[in-house]
C-alpha cells in the first residue's frame, strides 16, 4: 500500500510540474512568439544543408544553402540558382552568408561574390559599386 501512495503522489507531483511548467514557459511579456516548421528537399529547399538564412522586411525567410538560394513565403519554397546564360542569376550557387541592408535590400554572399537581390525582376545585381553609390541605399 505504501508504494502504491508514493507512486500516485509521484505522478500527481509530475503532474503539477508539468502545469507550472506549461505556463512559464509561455511567450513572456513583450516577446514575439514564433512557429517554426522544419523544412527539407521534401518541401523543395535546394539542400538540407543550411548555411545562413534571415527574414526580411517583406516577411520572406532566406534561405542560403550550398545548392542555391531558398526564399520560403510560409507556404512554398522558390529557389534561386546560378544560370551561366542567365545575367540577372546568382553568380555561384554556394551560398555563405545573407545580409539585409538599411533600405531593405538583401544582399548575398556566395563563394564568387556578392549579389543584391532586385525584388521587381526577380534577379540579381552583380555590379555592387555602382549600387553602392544610390542615395536610396542609405535611406529607410
């Protein structure tokens, strides 16, 4: 009888712990409380190896990886990769790392480069002095 009390005190003590546990470990004040899904080839991602990724000020996730460049809108992956007979195309598919600039622009670094994304084309910028000298880039 003895054991059979401590293992329900056991369990109801487990219990309570596992209550006050739930909620402080709830989102605190002033937080932002994010979902995460995994995401892998089987959801379209260009390799299940991540090297940097970032969110932008769209909401758009980036993805780096060494097979290209994901960018995941929550529902869907589009990849972006190195086309030789394409101009406006990353310059390499090695992905190292993301960065997002001032005025929003997300730049990317690959093992030739850096690229700057040209949102309204949907291709990429490989000639980064004369960007560098807009005005717009140092405005938000």
């Amino acid at each position: 009888m003895l054991k059979l009390f401590s293992l329900s005190g056991l369990l109801w003590l487990l219990a309570c712990t596992q209550l006050v546990m739930g909620k402080a470990m709830q989102n605190p004040p002033g937080s932002t409380l994010y979902r995460f899904s995994q995401l892998s080839i089987q959801d379209g991602l260009s390799h299940n190896q991540v090297n940097h990724f970032l969110k932008d000020t769209t909401g758009y996730v980036w993805i780096g990886t060494p097979n290209g460049l994901n960018r995941y809108n929550g529902y869907e992956v589009k990849v972006f990769n190195h086309n030789p007979q394409l101009s406006g195309s990353l310059d390499d598919d090695f992905i190292e790392r993301l960065f997002l600039d001032p005025a929003g622009n997300v730049w990317v670094k690959t093992s030739e480069g850096f690229n700057v994304y040209d949102p309204v084309n949907e291709k990429f910028q490989h000639d980064i002095q004369s960007f560098l000298h807009k005005p717009e880039l140092g405005r938000k």
